[in-house]
C-alpha cells in the first residue's frame, strides 16, 4: 500500500476516519484527544486525525489495551 504519507494509504483510511470522527462527534471531544485500540497503532490515522480537527493527538503506549483498562476500572469500582 505504499508509505503511511502516500495519497494511496491516506485515500484507503479516509473510511476508518471518518468513523473515527463521528464516534468523536457523539461524546463531544475536548483536547487533547487520544486514540485507542489496535487503529491508534496506525500513525497515519493519528495525522490525518490531527489535520482534521486541528488538536494534537495523543496515543498512548499500548493503545490496543486501553478497554481492558477501562473494564478493569469500572470493575474495582463495583467492588464497593
């Protein structure tokens, strides 16, 4: 498919990122933004993220885990 900066990958993720940005439209984003699961670990769809809204994107380290941390911590706050 070419480089992550080549017109031909940018034009195939244009669908991916336009989901991206309605699920963002839903909850109302506030910067900084961060990208999660296994699409954060394409750097392509965090620039082109970053051109659309104009923010600076974060990902963090292991963004494919970023659920599971979620469910982990909505967990131990059930335990209560």
């Amino acid at each position: 498919m070419g480089s992550p900066d080549s017109p031909c990958s940018c034009v195939a993720l244009e669908p991916i990122l336009k989901r991206v940005m309605a699920m963002m439209q839903t909850v109302g984003p506030t910067p900084p933004l961060m990208l999660s699961g296994g699409v954060a670990q394409n750097q392509a769809i965090a620039r082109m993220l970053e051109e659309e809204t104009g923010e600076k994107v974060v990902i963090p380290q292991y963004p494919q885990l970023m659920g599971a941390y979620g469910a982990a911590l909505v967990a131990l706050g059930m335990r209560d």
